[in-house]
C-alpha cells in the first residue's frame, strides 16, 4: 500500500495547503468541470461538457453556478448558435489553478522527501 499511502499524503497536503491559504471549498464534480475548462481546448459549452463528463446538462449548469459565483469561469450565449452557452475562462480562474498546481508541486516535494526517511 506504499504507493495509495503516497498519493493519499499528497492529495492531503494539497487539501490541507488550500485551507490554509483560503482556497474555495469546491466539490469534486465543480474541480472536475473546471479543470476540462481549463486542460482542454475551448470552446466550451454546457452540452458538450455534460457529454464528455458522463453528467447531466442540469448537474454541469450547477457546478458553473458556483464556479461563475467565484469569477473561475463566464458564460454567455454562443452568438452562432443561441441554443448553446458558452464557457469562458476567466484570469482568477487561471490564477486559483495555478496556486493549486503550486500546492500539488510542494506536496509532491513534500511526500517525496517523506518517503526518504
């Protein structure tokens, strides 16, 4: 179990990193449709998300709530095509995953030497 026991240390220095630096609570479905915002090539919209997440329109329309609440991502009507929302990225989007990549590296840094002793 020494490899789990690894990644189970990371993912809790990456939880406990955010904590304490203030990082948004976000469920596990918000971070899934922000990071396919964010890792994947635009443009993004609410039915093709829903599609490649496995998600209902409704349950993806949710998480862009919360996400749009916290200035991580815009949306607004696909001028070709009114029946679709588009899912923009935003600069504080970019910026919450950048400081969550930083944590992810200092985790990794971290359990790492961990593993050293």
């Amino acid at each position: 179990m020494g490899q789990d026991q690894s990644a189970l240390r990371l993912l809790r220095h990456v939880l406990v990193a955010g904590m304490a630096a203030g990082a948004p609570d976000l469920s596990n479905r918000q971070m899934a449709v922000l990071l396919s915002i964010y890792t994947e090539e635009p443009p993004h919209t609410v039915r093709g998300l829903a599609a490649r997440l496995g998600l209902t329109k409704p349950v993806i329309t949710r998480a862009l709530d919360r996400l749009q609440a916290l200035g991580f991502v815009k949306r607004k009507r696909d001028p070709d095509d009114g029946r679709n929302v588009l899912v923009q990225r935003t600069v504080a989007g970019a910026v919450h995953l950048s400081e969550l990549a930083e944590r992810v590296a200092a985790g990794e840094a971290e359990v790492a030497g961990n593993g050293r002793r």
